[in-house]
C-alpha cells in the first residue's frame, strides 16, 4: 500500500515539474518569435503626374495618382512625409512651371492662393489685379469665388459723397448703376477680426479683380465718390435693369432734373 502511495505521489510530483517547465519555455519562445519577425515596413504617400503640364495650367486631382511607395525609395527622391495638396480655399491650384507624366509633384512645384506670386501666374497679360474691400452685406446673388464673374454697382447721389457716409441724408439725386459688367474675381481674401468691447467679431473680404487699366481707373474714381456693391453676374442683363432711382421707391417722388421755358425735364 506505501509503495503505490509513494508511486503516485511520485507521478504527481513528476507531472507538477514537467508542467512548469512546459509554462517557463511557453515565454521564451513567444519572445524568440516575436524577436525574428521583422518591423512593419514605413511607407509614403507620393503624388505623381498622370498627365502633362505647361506653366499656369491649373491641378485638378483627375490629373494626378497618388502612389504608395516604401521609405526607401521615397527617401532617395527626397521625400520624408506623405505628401498632400495645399488648402486652397475654392482657388485653383497651378503648375509653377511645365512638368511630364510621371513627375513627383513636389511642393515647390505648386502654385497655390498663399503664394506670394499668385496673382502673376492667374492674371492675363493685358489685365491688373485691382482690390477692392467689401463687406459682407455688399455681396449679393450667392458665394463669390475665385473664377466668379461680378458686377460692380454704384450708389451715389448728387448731393452728398456717400464713400464717406453710411447715411443717406436725402433722397434727391440718389441712383444705383452699373460700374463695370461681367468682371471676373482672381482671388478672395478674407481676414477673421475678433471681437472688442465695442464691436462684434467680423469678416473682412477683399475681392481681387481682373481689370483692363480703363477699369481700374474707372473704379478708382468710384470707391471714392460712392458706395460699391458686389452682386454676381447673370449674363447679358440689359443695363436700364440693373439701374434705379429714388423715384423707383418712391411713388411719389420726382426728381426736377432740369428745367426749360417750356417744359421740365423730371425722373
């Protein structure tokens, strides 16, 4: 009876031993093989051309292919990062200068609307950039974009210089006109303001136009003699639809425009 007592404390001991040196080899191997496998490999995002590009033409994402390419490859070509398109805030974005299918496209090889040079790749030869400030409630007819065509109106009055003042302080001789028709916006620029004690926070907007120099010395005499409004062009709208007077608001206003041995000529 003692022997088959100690017969099967015997086994039970063995069993015991055998067990934990069975968990103390179970670490050791899961290390060993996490030890031999290799990292994950590091890759980048790269922008290529899938088409060609001369100097000022605009880069659409039809016109690209984003590759995967691993760090090796990418780092022999100078690349570190993935690689992104800058924001362009409803903008275009132009080719700095004439490039092949194939190319990388590298950021310096991109125009973008926060590039001091901007202006001089989308501005045609025969025209100027003109700026002129707007507020918010000067844009009417929908959101002006970069590309939009605007017509630029004019409320002035005969009687009293309303650049200079908010308030019209009487009615004879005020008229809203076209200034200049189907002009196009190069660029918007728009300047967050913060909030004072005194004023709310704002949005300050600069519309960049693309002018012949008849315009712009036309709109040079208009910002200063007249209130500009921004409205966004329809096509041909005839231009006695785009004007009115005090005495389109008021039935029974008329305005004594000139007077004759015979007549008086009114509006």
């Amino acid at each position: 009876m003692n022997s088959k007592l100690l017969s099967i404390l015997a086994i039970v001991a063995i069993s015991i031993g055998l067990y934990g040196l069975l968990q103390s080899d179970e670490p050791e191997t899961s290390s060993q093989a996490e030890a031999s496998a290799p990292p994950p490999e590091v890759t980048y995002k790269v922008i290529t051309l899938k088409v060609p590009l001369n100097r000022g033409d605009s880069i659409t994402r039809s016109k690209l292919i984003i590759e995967t390419w691993p760090e090796s490859k990418a780092n022999q070509m100078g690349i570190d990062s993935d690689m992104t398109l800058p924001e362009a805030g409803g903008s275009p974005l132009l080719a700095r200068e004439g490039l092949v299918a194939g190319d990388i496209l590298y950021p310096d090889k991109i125009v973008s609307p926060e590039s001091p040079d901007y202006l001089d790749y989308v501005t045609r030869a025969d025209r100027i950039p003109f700026p002129i400030k707007v507020s918010p409630t000067a844009v009417v007819g929908g959101a002006v974009r970069a590309g939009t065509l605007v017509d630029i109106m004019a409320l002035a009055s005969t009687d009293q210089n309303l650049a200079n003042e908010t308030t019209v302080r009487s009615f004879r001789g005020v008229s809203l006109s076209p200034v200049l028709i189907g002009v196009k916006v190069l660029k918007v620029d728009q300047q967050q303001k913060e909030a004072t004690r005194s004023e709310p926070a704002s949005t300050d907007t600069t519309l960049i136009l693309e002018l012949t120099r008849k315009q712009v010395a036309t709109m040079t005499i208009a910002k200063r003699i007249a209130q500009l409004e921004v409205h966004k062009s329809f096509g041909n709208t005839p231009e006695q639809d785009m004007s009115a007077n005090a005495g389109d608001v008021l039935e029974d206003y008329r305005a004594i425009k000139e007077f004759r041995a015979d007549s008086a000529v009114i509006k």
